[in-house]
C-alpha cells in the first residue's frame, strides 16, 4: 500500500462541509488538514480540486446470490459494481442456497468473500423457525446481525411462528434486521387478485398484493417485540408513510432503512416498467415516497442502503406471479442519492450521515463509516460536474441490466478506495480482492 495524498476537496463528514487533504498510509487515515506536505518523494497526489470527498458508503442490506444462485450474481460481480456506486462495505443477506443458518455457512462465505470481493464485506446470520440454538450461539463479532423473514419473500426463510419470534428476540446477540410483511394478509390479495385477473395480473397491483396493512400489521410487530424484549432493531425497506410512527429522530436501539428504489420510484412507474421495478416490498405511492423522503431528512429513518437483489433479465421476462422480486442497484447508489440532494429531499451530509455513519454505529463497525485519524481509508471523490449517464454496456453486475437505463445523474463517482486501496478508477473497477473482512465490537447487544 502505497502513501496516498488527496489535496484541495471538501471534505463531507460528520455534519460538516470543508476544504482539507487526506493522507492515507498503510490502508488508514494518517492525517487530515489543511496544506499536508507529502510526507516521501513515492506518495501519490490525486488533485481533488472542485471535488467532493466523502466516507464510502456502508450498505446494510444487498443480496450477492453466491452461494447457490451465481447464474444470477456472485462476489466477484456484485462487489465490483458496488464499489462502482460509492460502495466501500456491504452486509450481505442470507437467502442463498443453502441459506445461511449456522456460522459454518457464513464462514463459507467469507472465504468466498476473502477470494473476491473488491469491497469489505460482511454477512447476516439467517434465523428460521428451527435454528434459535444457533442464533443464541452466534458470535457476535462475526456477523453483521441477525436477519429475520417477517414476511415470506425469497427461500423458505419466513419466521411465522410468534415463540421463536419472542426467543429471536430475546437472545438475538447482535443487531435483529427484519423485513416486514404480513404473510397472510399477502396470500388473501393475491388470491383477490387472482379472482379479478386470473393468472395474467399487472405489476401495477403489486403495491396493493404487499399491501401497507400487511407493512404496518407486521412492522408494528417487530417494534412491540423489541420494546419487550429490550433487543436492538432495524427494520429493513420502509415503504409506506403510516410506518413512519413507529420511530423517532435519534434512537438508537429501534432504527429503520429506506432505499433507493423506494426514494426514487412510485406506483405509477409499474405502467412503464412493470416486473423492472417488482420487489418486496413493494413501490407505492408518491405520497408514501414524499414521506419517506421527509423522514430521511429529519432522521425518523435512520440509514440510506440499496436492497441491491439482481435477477436475470429472462427471469424478470415472465409473469406477474413467475417474475421475482429484486432490482440491480449499487452501482448507482450514491449517483441517485446525491441526485435527491440536488432536487432538495435532503442534503449531501444528510446522505453521508445516512448511508455511511449511521450503519457504523448501529451495526458496531470497527474503525469504518467517517473520515477519521487512525480509520480505515474507505472513501470517494465524487465528481458534482460531470454526469453520470446509465449505459446498460457499461454495467458490473452479472445480470447486465438496469432499472435506470438510459438515465442522466448529475454527479458522479471518479474514485473508490476500500483500505486504502484504489478499488474503483476513471470508470473501471479493479480486478483485485482489496476488500477485507468487516470488525464489529464485541458487546452487541
């Protein structure tokens, strides 16, 4: 790892905007200042003039499909697209096949992750309706958190049965991140909807088929129990405005995600691309999209993430009932956040605050998340001159397609450093595993 001095960008960090270099040396932040001298005739400058420098963003929730689904994506792919979009460190969910249900599946990952991945990694252990011993067990230094289905969505992962749900919850020793959907509230409008339209139903009843009861019924559920039991919550991909009452600004035991898509899209985007958009849960109105916006800016949602969940586009080609839920997204995560800025949803050190902070102190990450002394040098230059245009040639992820086709964002990612290491160049990824295994502190619960 070579020294490494950023000079003359604005610093975007911890609430505040300013003009400073970054030194990076052995992998970390050595010192950051205004006019820092090279410290040796071999370091590398990189002019960040007119530039944006920011914490690389820590996604808490993507699904990179290895092991088991890598016709779909894999570590290698996924990771190179992520660090793409500003993406320096990924969690990632454990609906693969086999699922992730014991800490011997999740090893198996990270050495997968070990020999691939291009930004640093992490994995959801995956609780069940059967495995409760190994989530009591689980080491809470080797996982992300633990991941519940609270709603069926991909695998045979749901969680229905309300003891082991009190169990999950009780002794869960890390961070509980669920999705939240009312199953059978999901199977009765499917059934309505099959009554009305047969086996050919439009995507533009998705939203209605995961309805917002079945958000709220379930999401209701998951804060009552975390309250009861005392566990530390996240609740994943917040879609409807009525949820919002469920947290407040600054908690930090009972927190909440938006997502990109969800910020970005509303239901009246099913007429144009249908199954494209078709995820779980679903897009809704403009006016629950209004209102997530709003609750990303006054901190009731706590953290910006992607639910990055790619499919082939042959499999998104069928049915409504056929094609799955998922769209490909980070490698424009942080082009589309910093896109909302500019239309004033919230501000860029919201987004910072959001996306890269945020996930460091709910999920106890180890020196990762800030623009700190003594940190690990996970970062980006961002470009706020020059565009990003989605060219569907151009994409990373293995199912080489895009929601966002053909979109224009107006800033763009120039540089990526994972630990220090140039991860993401003038458009071009590197071939090189430089991510490295996340740290999380030992006391999690």
């Amino acid at each position: 790892m070579s020294d490494l001095l950023i000079t003359g960008g604005k610093i975007v960090n911890e609430g505040r905007s300013a003009e400073q270099d970054v030194l990076v040396r052995q992998g970390r932040i050595e010192r950051i200042g205004p006019s820092i001298s090279p410290p040796s005739p071999s370091c590398k400058i990189i002019d960040a003039s007119g530039k944006l420098v920011m914490p690389g963003l820590i996604d808490d929730q993507v699904h990179f499909r290895e092991p088991g689904l890598t016709h779909k994506a894999c570590m290698r792919t996924e990771s190179r697209a992520a660090v793409a979009g500003g993406i320096t460190t990924f969690f990632e969910m454990p609906n693969v096949s086999p699922p992730t249900l014991d800490m011997k599946r999740l090893e198996e990952k990270y050495a997968i992750a070990a020999r691939d991945s291009v930004a640093n990694y992490a994995f959801f252990l995956g609780a069940s309706n059967e495995n409760i011993d190994a989530v009591k067990a689980a080491d809470p230094t080797k996982i992300a958190g633990i991941k519940i289905f609270m709603g069926s969505s991909t695998g045979n992962m749901l969680v229905d049965e309300e003891d082991v749900l009190e169990k999950i919850f009780r002794h869960a020793p890390a961070t509980i991140a669920t999705h939240c959907e009312h199953t059978p509230s999901i199977l009765e409008n499917e059934e309505t909807a099959k009554k009305e339209f047969g086996d050919e139903v439009p995507f533009s009843e998705h939203p209605k088929i995961r309805s917002r009861e079945a958000c709220l019924r379930s999401s209701s559920l998951a804060v009552e129990l975390a309250k009861r039991e005392k566990a530390r919550l996240h609740v994943l991909h917040i879609t409807t405005a009525e949820e919002l009452a469920l947290f407040e600004s600054g908690h930090d035991r009972i927190t909440a995600e938006a997502c990109v898509h969800h910020l970005w899209f509303e239901q009246s985007d099913y007429q144009e691309l249908g199954s494209l958009i078709k995820c779980n849960p679903a897009i809704k109105s403009a006016e629950d999209r209004s209102a997530i916006r709003q609750a990303v800016a006054d901190g009731r949602i706590s953290v910006l993430a992607t639910d990055h969940a790619p499919h082939t586009w042959e499999e998104k080609q069928a049915s409504y009932f056929k094609a799955p839920s998922g769209l490909p997204l980070a490698q424009h995560s942080l082009p589309l956040m910093l896109e909302m800025t500019k239309t004033g949803c919230f501000s860029i050190e919201t987004v910072v605050e959001r996306a890269c902070h945020a996930p460091t102190r709910i999920f106890d990450v180890r020196e990762r998340g800030f623009l700190r002394e003594g940190y690990w040098a996970d970062l980006v230059i961002v470009d706020p001159d020059r565009e990003t245009v989605v060219d569907e040639s151009e994409l990373f992820s293995r199912c080489n397609w895009s929601p966002f086709s053909g979109t224009r964002f107006s800033h763009s990612v120039e540089l990526t450093l994972v630990s220090g290491q140039v991860a993401y160049y003038a458009g071009k990824p590197s071939d090189e595993p430089t991510g490295q295994r996340v740290e999380f502190e030992s006391q999690r619960r």
